[in-house]
C-alpha cells in the first residue's frame, strides 16, 4: 500500500491491487478506480505503481526546488484513462509505502 498526498492536503491510499480510496470521504475501494502509476509533469513515460518502491523514491525527488509537484498520478477510472491535472494541487506532493 502507499499514500499519496496533495498540494492542497488531499490524501489517497492505493491498495496492493491498485484500487484508489480517499480520505477524505467515507468511501471503500469499488474496484472501479485504480491507480495505473506516475507521469512527469514535463512529459514522460509513465512510471508503473509496481516500480513505485522506497528505492526509486530515494533517488526521484517529487518536487522541484520551487515546491511543485515533478509528478502526477495516471488512473483507469471505470474504463478511462485519465492523468490528474493542475498539479500545483493535484500533483504528487509526497509518497508513503506502508505493509498492508
């Protein structure tokens, strides 16, 4: 499992299997939302959540300098690929890697 925090304090757990469940709401996974991986905001191939580990992320900073967000997150949300924008909100602010 991993968490995903936000610019603007959003917070997302992402189980083994992919699934996405806010924190904010009280919603459970559907199964119908998952997470497929990462993007660089400049463009880029997409990072895969499998490769997302404690070692890739001690040696890709997720913020620029400037504080914003290097990354956001690409999902399948029921059937549609989408990749989050306005990412000095909705980019990646920090990752946790937590046992599940």
């Amino acid at each position: 499992m991993l968490t995903i925090t936000t610019p603007y304090g959003y917070r997302y757990v992402v189980h083994e299997n992919g699934d996405i469940q806010r924190t904010d709401l009280e919603h459970k996974p559907s199964g119908n939302w998952k997470m497929l991986g990462i993007v660089p905001v400049r463009g880029g191939a997409i990072i895969p959540l499998r490769q997302i580990t404690l070692e890739w992320l001690d040696i890709h900073p997720l913020l620029y300098k400037n504080g914003n967000p290097r990354y956001t997150v690409m999902d399948l949300d029921h059937g549609t690929r989408r990749e989050w924008g306005n990412t000095k909100y909705h980019g990646i602010r920090s990752i946790t890697l937590s046992q599940s």
